[in-house]
C-alpha cells in the first residue's frame, strides 16, 4: 500500500471515529437537556426570565456544538482536497528523490553507518507493515461499528 492509501484511510479512520464520538455527544447533549427542561419546567422557584436565560445558553451552545462541526468537517474536506491535489504527489516525489541521492551516496559512506542505516532501513519497513496490519484491523472494526444514531433507528423499526 503506498503511503498516500495509508494516509488516507488513517484520515478516513479518525474521520469515523469522530464522527462517532460526536453522534454520542450529540445525543448525550439532547438527553440532559431534556431532563434539564424537565427540571426547570416543574420547579416553581424558576421566573420565566430564568427559563428564558436557560433557554438561551441551550441555544448557545447548539450554536457552539454546530460550528464546532462545520468547523471539523471543513477541515477534513480541506485534507481530502491537500491529498487529491498535486501537492501530495510534488511532495512525495521531492521527498523519493531526495532519498535517492541520499542512497546513491552510500559508496562512501563509513561501514559502520552503512551497517546502521540498513538496520535503520529495515526497522523502518518493518514499522510500516506493521502500522499498516493494525490500520487496517482498526478500519475493519470501525466499519463493523454502527454509531449510536443508527442503533436506535434500528431498535425502532424492529419494535414496529
């Protein structure tokens, strides 16, 4: 897999898990302020100006809790773009070359630090298989987890 597939399905990967983690929040966030509603609608200590403020720092933070969102899912559409864009490709290539030169040099190089660099190189690659078993474990799991949205949609049509 090269580097670029990789990079994209770690996004790909953080892309679901926040998603997940946010659908969670989201829902928590509606629970307690249900029960916060609840609570203030049946206390008789609360004026209505009170309610009112309540009200407002709801609305405030769904305003939040919305941007927030928008704000996150910019910037992830902004990292598809980087990685579908030439930059990537520009970047990889600099970056291939550079190591090339830097490989075409190694007739010169002391024994030892040939030595180290091979070891370094294959410690390297043995990293990067390794990384890209347990990405890839990790994007199977992930794409076998519902979010909790999809749970209770699911529970409701089999009450029915």
């Amino acid at each position: 897999m090269d580097n670029k597939k990789m990079v994209k399905h770690m996004i790909d990967l953080h892309k679901t898990s926040f998603g997940n983690c946010f659908s969670t929040m989201v829902t928590l966030q509606g629970q307690t302020e249900k029960l916060m509603k609840t609570l203030v609608d049946h206390t008789p200590g609360i004026s209505d100006e009170g309610k009112k403020v309540i009200d407002q720092w709801t609305n405030a933070y769904k305003k939040g809790v919305d941007d927030l969102k928008k704000a996150i899912d910019e910037g992830y559409s902004r990292v598809d773009e980087f990685f579908n864009s030439n930059a990537m490709i520009m970047l990889q290539d600099q970056t291939e070359k550079m190591f090339n030169a830097f490989l075409n040099q190694k007739s010169w190089m002391p024994q030892d630090l040939t030595k180290t660099r091979e070891e370094l190189t294959e410690m390297y690659k043995k990293g990067c298989d390794d990384f890209n078993k347990n990405l890839n474990e990790n994007i199977q799991r992930m794409g076998n987890f519902n979010p909790v949205a999809d749970k209770k949609k699911t529970n409701k049509k089999q009450k029915k």
